[in-house]
C-alpha cells in the first residue's frame, strides 16, 4: 500500500539524513589534510544522491495522486541537504510550477540549472 511505501521511505530519509548529518559535524569539526575532506565532500555528494532518488520515489506517490502540495512538502524536508543537487532543483521546481500561481517560485529552482548550464544552450 502507499501508506506502508511512505513509511518504508521514511526510514531511508532518515538514515540518509543522520549521515548526512555526522559527515557535516565531522567537516566542521575540521581536522583531517585535503584528502579527508575531498573524501567526505565526495561520500556527501554520493549520500545526497542517493537521498534525492528516494525522495523521488515517495514523491511519485503523491505526484500521481496530483496531490502537488504533498509532492512540495516531500522535498522541502530535506531541502537543506540537497539544494546543490539539480534532480532536487528539478523536481521542486515542477512540484510548485504544477501549483498554480506559483510560477515564480518554480522559477528560482529551474533558474539555478540553466545558470551551470547556460554555455550549453546555445
């Protein structure tokens, strides 16, 4: 069922989220040469990853529901941990563009990708 499948993701989130959590005490705390700290930049990145995929999914639930204030709320949870990422960017984007009237939020997630990628574009 979704409720089992939310409650499934929710566990994931939060594990996700207590790494995430131990590697960001552990760059502040400092210590460590650059090598340490490309490591734990490079373990985050693969962490955060593998949260937005998550989040993805439980998304989806509420995305097919059309229920797009769910869809916004699953990403606004975490999104101190991914708004480097632009598959997070992406879909909170569409979760508020699919809102109407909240076209000009939307716009500030989709704006953030075509500013790493406007050399792209032409």
């Amino acid at each position: 069922s979704d409720v089992y499948k939310r409650q499934q993701y929710d566990i994931i989130i939060a594990g996700y989220k207590k790494n995430l959590d131990a590697i960001t005490k552990k760059v502040e705390q400092g210590g460590g040469d650059g090598d340490k700290q490309s490591s734990l930049a490079g373990e985050r990145k693969y962490i955060v990853e593998r949260l937005v995929c998550v989040l993805s999914n439980k998304a989806r639930i509420f995305w097919e529901a059309k229920d797009f204030v769910k869809t916004e709320l699953v990403f606004e949870e975490v999104k101190g941990y991914c708004k480097e990422s632009e598959i997070f960017n992406m879909n909170m984007g569409h979760s508020l563009f699919m809102q109407e009237e909240r076209y000009d939020e939307a716009i500030e997630y989709y704006d953030e990708i075509v500013k790493r990628h406007k050399d792209n574009l032409n």
